[in-house]
C-alpha cells in the first residue's frame, strides 16, 4: 500500500523572489478494493483545511515532512 503526504502550496517573497514552500495538511493511502481490481486513494486530514489547491508528494522514510520541499 502506498503512501503520500498531503501538502498545501504557500507562496512566498524571499529578497524579491517568489518561492514556494509545502506544508503538510495529511496523507493519501492507495488502497485494493477487495471486490474490484480498482485503486481507491483515502484522504486523512491532519486538521480541518480551508485550501484551494491540495498537493501530494510520495512519503519520506520516516515520514518527517517539515513543509520543505
């Protein structure tokens, strides 16, 4: 079963460029339907999260993702 963490995109200004930074919000599992030979992916928020876009990354080892990416 694979993994991802969920993250949302927060733009910001560093000296006069715009950057990007990832902060996580969840995680995605992919999970086998028993019934079907179909992929069903389950979204677990870590808090409630009012976003407009939504990213998924594959996990890290450890699963430490501190928004850096």
């Amino acid at each position: 079963m694979a993994h991802y963490t969920l993250n949302v995109p927060v733009k910001y200004d560093d000296n006069g460029t715009e950057k990007t930074s990832f902060r996580r919000v969840g995680a995605v599992f992919e999970n086998q339907r028993r019934d079907k030979d179909e992929t069903v992916l389950s979204i677990k928020l870590d808090f409630p999260v009012g976003a407009t876009e939504l990213v998924a990354f594959p996990a890290k080892a450890a699963d430490e993702n501190d928004g850096t990416e």
